[in-house]
C-alpha cells in the first residue's frame, strides 16, 4: 500500500481486517516495525476519535507522532497552483509539503468540506495536494468527500459481529448479511464523507446485500453507490436488517443543503423490530434524540461503543501495511 485515501488504495480488504483484528489480539506484536520513524498528524478541523486512535495505533507500532493543528497552530496555506498571495493565505502548500516529506514519515491529513461548491470540494484539491508536493505516503484522516480509516473501521466491526454471532450462517451466498445504511435527521448540513466511503467500501468488499435509504432528494454520487439498492422508504429498507448504519448527510445534487428534517427518519425501537435484531452502527459524535434515540443507543443492539473503538485497529493495520511497503 502506497498510500491510503480511498478503497482503491487497498489489494485485498478481508487481509487488511484479518490484519487488524490480529493487532486487537496483540497490539505490540509489531512494537519495532515503526522504530525511528514518526509519522506526521496534520488537523485542518477538529477532530476526537481519529486523531486519538490514530496516535495510539502509531504508538503501537512504535512509530513517533507529532499533531499539528494548521488552523490554530500554523500559517493559513494556499492550495491553488499559480495562486496570486495577495489575500489571507500565507504559505503554500507546495512549499510547505516538501518539508514535510523531509520531517516525517507517514503524513496524514485530515481535511474538511466547504459545503458551498461541489466541483471544488469533490476534486480533492487539499489532500491531493499533500500527495503531489510530499514525497512520502499520505493517509486520509477524511477529506472533502471520503472518510477510508472510518469505512474500514466499519468493516472490522462488522465482521467481528459476525464472526461472533453466527459465522456458519453467512457462509451460503444465499445468506449474506443485510447492511443498510439510513439517512437521519440533523440540525445542520453534513458532509456526504462518511455516507460516500461506507458506500464505496460496502460495495468493494461484496460480501453482502446493501441498502441505502433515504428521503427523496438526498442521493449520494453513483460513483460511491453503485452496486447497492436505493430506497425511500425506511421502513421497507430496514426488513430483515442484519446491520444498520445512522448517518446524516447533506444534499448532493442541490449542494450542501437541508431539505428536510422529518423526526419520522429518527432511527427508534419500533422501527427496528421490522430489522433481523440488527446491530446498530453510528461514526459519532452523534446528535441523541435527533438522528438516533436514547433506546436505540443505550440498548442491545447497538454497537457503537466498539466500532469507535476499533478505530485503533484500523489504523494501525494501514499504519503497519505502509511501513512493511516502505521498508
């Protein structure tokens, strides 16, 4: 693995979750793998889970991590080539990167939608960027329009479920698991980001029937959901369930907007009774009693708590792919 910001950057998903539960088992298994290497955390918005797991998954490996916060902590950077810097911007970002490449080992990147031009937020000017000027493997903390350390999160959990609930059931292709991925109301406009990468990952991994559902009006790109069934009724979508994913996520078409904020989207008990006792699967933070209910969240079913914590995992099995690659 080169680099890793998409699940195009990935040969064979079931050998990056296999690898990751392996480090659950054993986090310091590969303690020298990242010895004299450090890698760097660059933060262009806020972030908990990520930036967290991601410390501790390098620190695992032995790797050395440095968190810088751009916005608060360093120049505002300039991304546009041929940019005249007569505005705000101070430093650009192709002086900048290649110090960078020099400094560290690994750089990853965290990035942001703006939400108000798509053309601009899905050309991935930011991170590509760091790519093109770095020299050294960059790794997606989530940019403009994907979120890949969360989607492969989000396949460890899933088959760790299923490998301790019932594995001999999923082994007949007739007897996929059922994932759906519902829409939930916000109180404000989400990026497509974590709804896009589950998509393109679910779809990538093909070991099950998916489903997307959401109101009208609020498709994702058929570049990310292709290969899955698209539904507007909830109810419908979530029929025999095995896996439901609560997400919000903005409009696509009509750029970044709030169509509708109908509570009838809210994920409670008495939808989920139509559901196989699904499992119950949110990125966090999460938003109680407006995308998903307290009984839902506090209950059985959900799995939240260790999805979030198999954020480590994840990335400690990228971290771990990267440095073997660049050995």
């Amino acid at each position: 693995m080169k680099q890793f910001i998409s699940v195009n950057d990935v040969r064979k998903i079931d050998t990056l979750i296999l690898s990751a539960l392996a480090y659950k088992a054993n986090p310091f298994s590969d303690r020298s793998l990242g010895a004299n290497k450090r890698i760097g955390c660059l933060f262009l918005n806020p972030s908990m889970r990520t930036r967290l797991s991601t410390q501790i998954a390098a620190q695992n490996l032995g790797m050395e991590c440095i968190v810088f916060n751009v916005g608060q902590e360093g120049w505002a950077l300039e991304f546009e080539d041929e940019a005249i810097m007569s505005g705000n911007t101070v430093e650009h970002v192709r002086d900048a990167a290649p110090i960078l490449g020099n400094y560290f080992d690994i750089l990853a990147i965290r990035t942001f939608p703006s939400l108000k031009n798509r053309e601009d937020d899905y050309s991935e000017l930011y991170i590509k960027q760091f790519i093109k000027y770095a020299g050294i493997p960059v790794v997606s903390l989530e940019s403009a329009t994907l979120h890949p350390l969360q989607s492969l999160t989000d396949i460890i959990t899933i088959t760790e479920e299923i490998q301790n609930s019932n594995p001999d059931r999923y082994r007949d292709k007739n007897q996929r698991p059922k994932i759906v991925l519902t829409w939930a109301p916000h109180v404000k406009p989400l990026p497509q980001c974590v709804a896009n990468s589950f998509a393109q990952w679910v779809n990538a991994w093909g070991r099950c029937d998916f489903v997307i559902t959401h109101p009208e009006d609020y498709e994702l790109s058929d570049e990310f959901t292709n290969g899955a069934t698209i539904l507007h009724n909830q109810e419908e979508a979530l029929k025999d369930a095995d896996f439901v994913y609560v997400k919000n996520w903005s409009t696509y078409n009509d750029y970044g907007k709030i169509y509708t904020n109908d509570p009838k989207w809210q994920l409670k008990k008495k939808r989920w009774a139509v559901t196989n006792n699904a499992k119950v699967m949110h990125c966090l933070p999460v938003r109680r009693n407006v995308e998903l209910s307290d009984e839902i969240l506090d209950g059985e079913m959900s799995i939240v708590t260790q999805q979030a914590s198999n954020r480590v995992w994840a990335a400690q099995a990228v971290l771990a792919e990267i440095l073997r690659r660049n050995a």
